[in-house]
C-alpha cells in the first residue's frame, strides 16, 4: 500500500499548476530512512501523463515495475516472478490536491493527502524532490534529475507486459 500512495502522490505533484504539467518522465533516487537512521535506496525512472497514467521502473536493487492506469495498479515483481493486480479504492483527485499545495517559501510547497504531509521542492518549473513520513514513521525522499516535462509519450508504455509463468494475484 506504500507504493500505491507513493505513486498516486507523484502523480499528482506532477500535475501541479505550478508546473502545467500534462506530462513527466524523469530518473529518480528514492531513499527510505528508518527511526534508527538505516538506509535504503532504490533507483530508477518513472512516467506520468494526463489523467492517471503512471510507470515506476525500478532498476536498482531489484527490477520491479509499477504501472498505475485507469483507477488500477499492477506491480510486477521480476525477483519473485509475481504480479499483482489491484484496484484503486477511495475518493482521491489528482487535482484537488496539488490545487491545495500552499507555498511556504521560494520553491517549496506542502501538501496533504491521507493525513501525511508532502514537502515539494521545485528547481525553476521543474520538481526536484518529494519527501514525507510514511505511515511507519518512515522518511522518504525522491529526487528527480533528467526530467522531461510536456512531451507526448507512447500510451502503450502504460500496459503491463505480464510474462507468462509469474503467478498473478488479484486483490
């Protein structure tokens, strides 16, 4: 579920008016801080475009691909050759809330969703970093670097391309 509201959140700072955004794809670098200061880092490259369309592709540690489109997610675990598929429940508006980010110095602006609050960092027009606590108390922090914004991307990198012999769960 943590990625599920990680993805959902990204996709809607992508969208920002600020920003004007209709599309993003950029590297990121997301890094999970415990309580007790243990680290963990994951690396790759994510797409977005209008409405809901969203691919997280994990390169590092482990291959693993997150793909969200129209009110669905499919996670493909490549280490563990499964895939789960599951619907996107709740009343959230990508939107609405990137409308309700407030602006509280120069290239920063904070955001709620889900009881959590979202720092946004923004580099010019351009989304630099997303950090929060998770519900476990968790930092997170994603920084993008090579971001593309308002380029026409292929539709079809939003279909998940399931291999025959993973397991799929449906949830």
């Amino acid at each position: 579920m943590k990625y599920i509201l990680l993805l959902l959140l990204t996709a809607t700072f992508a969208y920002s008016n600020e920003i004007n955004l209709d599309s993003f794809k950029a590297n990121f670098i997301q890094t999970l801080t415990n309580d007790k200061g243990n680290t963990l880092e994951y690396k790759g490259t994510m797409s977005a475009t209008r409405p809901q369309s969203m691919l997280w592709s994990y390169t590092f540690p482990a291959k693993k691909e997150i793909i969200i489109k129209d009110r669905r997610v499919t996670i493909i675990e490549y280490d563990i050759e499964q895939v789960l598929i599951r619907n996107i429940h709740g009343d959230f508006d990508f939107f609405k809330i990137i409308k309700s980010a407030k602006k509280i110095k120069p290239n920063v602006y904070i955001a709620s969703f889900n009881e959590i609050k979202y720092t946004i960092q923004l580099n010019g027009k351009k989304i630099s970093s997303i950090s929060y606590l998770d519900e476990l108390e968790n930092s997170i922090v994603i920084t993008f670097t090579n971001q593309v914004q308002n380029k026409k991307l292929d539709p079809s990198i939003f279909t998940a391309i399931i291999p025959l012999d993973f397991d799929i769960i449906r949830d």
